[in-house]
C-alpha cells in the first residue's frame, strides 16, 4: 500500500475511494502557482515575527509557524481554506455524520534547513471519543512550495487510518513521504499517522494545513475571535459557515443559536445537503409508510 496521486482532472470518487482506502492521497497542481506565491508572501511577514514562539519537542526548534488569526493576516488564503476540491471531499467524509462541517485549525508551518522530523500523530487525539466508521475530521495540506523527501515533506503512514485509537499504534515504521509541487494538496484523516519530515535541503519547505471537523464538534481554533465578524462578512457564504458563523442543523434542532437564529448577514451555504435534516426527523410520508398506508 502506497500513497496514490492524482492529476486535478480526476474524479472526486476515485479521490475519495484512495483516501477511504489508504488513510491518505495527494492532489496535483490543484492552484495555480501565483495565488501560491500571493498567499506566502501574506504569510511571510507573520512567520518571521513571531514563528518561533511554538517551538519545543513536538512543533521543532527550526521550524517557523502561525495558527493565530492566518486568514486576517493573508486573506488569499481564503481560496484555498473554501476550494471547491476540498468541499467536493469533506462532503464525502464529514457529512454523512453531520448536518455541516466546520474550519478546526488554519497553520502555516516553513521547516528550515536542519530540523529534524517531527514526531509521528494523528490530529483527532485531541476528541475523547471514537466511533469506527466516523472520521471526526480530515486535514489538507497545501504545498507552499515543491515538497520533497529531502527538505521535509510530510511524512504519512498509509492504512495507519485502521487502527482506531492512539493506543492501537501501527508500524509508524512504514512511512512515506508526500512529494509534490506547489500548488497540490495532501488529504488526510483525522485518523492517520503523519508528521512533517526532515529538512535535509538548503531551502525552507512551507506549507499550509486547513483541518476540517464534524460541524457538532468544538473547533480547535475559536474563529469567532481570530476572524471577527466585521472581517468575516467579508468572506462568501460557504466560507463564513466554514468559520463557524452559522448554526449547526435546521428546523428547531439547531445548535449555535444567536438569539434563536442565525445571524442575518450568513446567508444559507450553497450546498442544500448542509440545510436538510438527513433522515433525523420523520416526515408525513414516513409516517404512512410506517403505518403500511
């Protein structure tokens, strides 16, 4: 079993079938490199400032990153956080279990020359809860630039998606490396074992991580004080439900009520599957059906 790759013209079920299979899957070439460079450069003076303040053990001593506020600071990242690719897969992974789905996290993450690898983990340790079959959230990877073995491209242990719990520890031994261009994503579950690689190069390797969580769920990272209203009313519908300014379900099962509704500038999301009640309340039809009318 092997990491797989796709061109951006593949269909999203052949995407989707590799990364319920193997835990994970790559993308190419789903951006242009322009936007990337764009994004980046929005990033940079961020990641030079303060970058550094996380390091320790398990974030690195040479490696520069910021999760605080990323789409106040580059709002071009907007593009990639609400891209359609990513949509067309959370859909798949995260809806059957949920109404809607949410932004968990947003880091920016440059590993310089000489770090060494990270430590290997799946990002939905941090839920107290498992349910086999239930993904609780997946993660993207954007490559901010060309990822390779050499210079620390993430690492990820195919399959490792199977065992359900941190205590059920795969072989971590069996990794791979996700070489890619910039401009591709990396999908991976919540589940699956990674951890960013070895930068035995002279350049950085940066990148960008959206993780996306059941809509149900506490998000990592509280989007309401990093991306405030007034700049979040800036961003289109399916983003802002994205951060978190909608309620979760419909009808009278809504969680996330602001004062019995849902503030009036969040317009309903495109997506109908993230409005309709999935089979939770029965309907008249359902009723006469059940009585053998």
């Amino acid at each position: 079993m092997g990491l797989a790759y796709f061109d951006n013209a593949a269909t999203t079920e052949s995407v989707v079938g590799s990364l319920r299979r193997d835990g994970a899957v790559v993308v190419k070439d789903l951006v242009e490199p322009g936007l990337i460079d764009t994004v980046l450069a929005e990033l940079r003076p961020r990641l030079d400032s303060s970058g550094l303040k996380t390091t320790g053990d398990f974030n690195g001593e040479r490696t520069l990153r910021t999760s605080t506020s990323v789409l106040c600071k580059a709002p071009s990242a907007a593009a990639l956080v609400d891209h359609d690719w990513v949509i067309r897969i959370a859909n798949e992974i995260l809806l059957p279990h949920c109404a809607m789905y949410q932004v968990g996290s947003m880091s920016a993450i440059e590993i310089l020359p000489g770090e060494s690898a990270q430590a290997l983990h799946r990002d939905d340790s941090l839920y107290p809860i498992e349910s086999a079959g239930m993904e609780l959230q997946i993660g993207v990877m954007w490559a901010l630039n060309d990822f390779t073995e050499e210079n620390g491209g993430t690492r990820v242990v195919p399959g490792s998606h199977r065992y359900i719990r941190s205590w059920h520890l795969p072989d971590v031994s069996n990794w791979e490396s996700a070489v890619m261009s910039k401009g591709s994503a990396l999908f991976y579950m919540g589940s699956t074992w990674h951890g960013g690689g070895a930068n035995q190069n002279d350049a950085p390797r940066a990148g960008l991580i959206n993780t996306y969580s059941l809509g149900w769920l506490r998000q990592e990272s509280n989007h309401y004080l990093e991306v405030p209203p007034e700049i979040a009313a800036g961003f289109g519908p399916r983003l802002r439900a994205l951060l978190g300014y909608t309620a979760h379900g419909s009808g009278d099962d809504k969680i996330g009520n602001y004062r019995g509704e849902c503030p009036a500038w969040v317009e309903t999301p495109p997506e109908p599957a993230w409005r309709d009640d999935r089979g939770q309340v029965a309907t008249p039809e359902d009723a006469k059906l059940q009585a053998g009318d």
